[in-house]
C-alpha cells in the first residue's frame, strides 16, 4: 500500500464518530513503534513530522524511513507535515512526497491567515496533497511554536465558516482549550466543548483537529522524574475528555509530548539501572517498546480508532 492522504480516513471518522491518532516522528523507533503499534490495533495512522523534525531527521532520511514502514504494513498511512511554518515549507514537503500538510497562519491576522492559506491550498491542491490550517491560538512551547497564554485565543465559529469557504482547506485546527507541551493546564483540565459543537454546526463536512492533546501520561512523567529527570507539575489532557472528543466530532488528535516522555522514561532507567550500557540498542529498543505500548492505548482506548483501517 502507498502512502495516502487523509480525506477517506477523515470521512471514516466524521460517520463512525472517532478520531485518528497524529503522532510526531523524529527517527526510526519512532515511527517503528507507532507503525507496529497501528498495525497490531489495525488502525489508520498519520505519521507527522514538524519543520524542526526534518531538520534533524533531514528530509530524505524521514520520507524513506516511513516508506519503509508503509511497505511493511496493509494500513492507510498519512506523511503530514505539522506547523509548517510558511508557503515556502508546505510546498518543499509537498514536492518531497508528503500527501499532508499543515499551513499554521495562526499567527497572523485573519485576513493574512486566509491569504496564506489559500495560497498553499491552491499549490497542495494542485499536486493531490491535502491541506489542515488553523484558526485561533494555542498557548505552549513545541519545537518553533512558542505562544504565551496571555496571547492564546479561542476559535471563533463564524470565523471558522467563512475562513474554510475562503480558503478551501481540508481540515480545520481549532483552539478550545488544549496546549503544546507537557504543561497543559494549572487547575482542573477542560475543553470548551460548547465551541466544538458550535464549529462542527457551522461546518459539519470539515474534519475538525485537535492539537496540544497529550495527556502527558502521569506514570511516564513519574518513571522521567525517578530516574533523574526534572518535569515537575506536568499535567496534560486527561484521556476521558479526549475521548470524549473523539466522539464529538473530532477527527485527528496530535500527540507529541507522550512519545518524548515515553522515550525518555526507559532511556533514563537504562541508565539509572544499567551504568555500564553504552549500546544503543540496549536502550532504543526499550524506548520503541514504551513507544508502541503508549501508541497502542491511545488507538484502542482514547481515540475508538481500532479495526477501522
């Protein structure tokens, strides 16, 4: 099976009501663990790979090392480039072979956000590549993407409406209340469901996308910190109320801090408990493991994305 894009594995989850899992990659047992872990679940999967990702993995190095898991695999398999940061971006990873990418214009005003919008929509389109923007602000840090929460904002619904009518685009990220990284929420967590079923009426067609959705898995975060870490008051979105989205019209969940975490936590006890190791594969494949079991509890019980392929 090829790589595909995401317009049937959306159109799947919009009628059966359940999200896809978007999983951040940066190396091998990365994707290995994600891949494997949809594979066993028999889940459709979109391997995403943001700006500063494909700068370290460089670009030739992560689109072979992903076409080496479609070949081994029978599930549709999404490429998404994530937070691309500018027109010039999008159209690198289209050309490269991506069959997704994302447009972040958040940043910028609406009308500039439209503008930019419209013009990677018109150039992916073009090329049989799909295309997610974004419209409203999330606070957080991940990789370029650095808001302060004093400047993050929720979606506006009517804006939503004429900003998907102007620009054409396949998918819509919105702000209801998650954020990047692995510090989500000071108080109680909560998502503004009452904005999601008021986009979803104003645009029940498009696929709807969640980022900043990490639950930032308390047990990883606690195996980090014994082992030497120091992530203190993490806290992320609980897996009820992501679920919960993945039931209300949600289609594709980003996940990228649960994979750092889950990374670290073996490596560091390796680490602490092995001092002598110095084999990376004495290490990695731990680390792919924990990779693969977090992948897999996502798919099966947060996301309701198992036997969907």
């Amino acid at each position: 099976m090829a790589l595909v894009t995401t317009k049937e594995m959306f159109e799947k989850s919009m009628k059966e009501h359940f999200a896809i899992g978007a999983f951040n990659v940066n190396n091998m047992e990365i994707i290995q663990g994600i891949v494997d872990a949809a594979s066993e679940q028999n889940s459709p999967v979109i391997l995403q790979a943001s700006s500063g990702a494909i700068k370290y993995a460089r670009p030739t190095y992560l689109k072979k090392m992903v076409e080496a898991a479609v070949e081994e695999t029978n599930i549709p398999i999404a490429l998404h480039l994530d937070h691309g940061p500018d027109f010039e971006t999008c159209k690198a990873c289209v050309d490269a072979g991506f069959t997704s990418v994302m447009i972040d214009g958040s940043k910028y005003d609406f009308e500039e956000n439209v503008r930019i919008t419209k013009q990677v929509v018109d150039y992916a389109h073009a090329h049989g590549v799909v295309v997610e923007a974004e419209l409203g602000k999330l606070a957080g840090i991940e990789d370029d993407v650095n808001v302060a929460e004093a400047d993050a904002k929720y979606t506006d619904p009517d804006q939503a409406a004429e900003f998907v009518e102007r620009t054409g685009c396949d998918s819509l990220a919105i702000a209801i209340g998650t954020s990047h990284g692995a510090y989500k929420f000071k108080g109680e967590a909560k998502l503004r469901f009452d904005i999601l079923a008021k986009v979803k009426e104003k645009i029940p067609n498009t696929p709807i996308v969640l980022h900043g959705a990490s639950t930032v898995i308390p047990e990883l975060v606690e195996m980090c910190n014994k082992y030497g870490a120091d992530i203190p008051g993490a806290k992320g979105v609980p897996d009820e109320i992501l679920h919960e989205a993945s039931l209300s019209g949600v289609s594709k969940i980003n996940v990228d801090t649960d994979l750092r975490l889950a990374m670290t936590a073996q490596i560091r006890k390796v680490f602490a408990e092995e001092p002598s190791a110095f084999d990376p594969r004495k290490y990695l494949t731990p680390a792919r493991d924990e990779i693969k079991r977090t992948v897999a509890h996502k798919i099966k019980d947060v996301f309701g994305s198992s036997n969907k392929a």
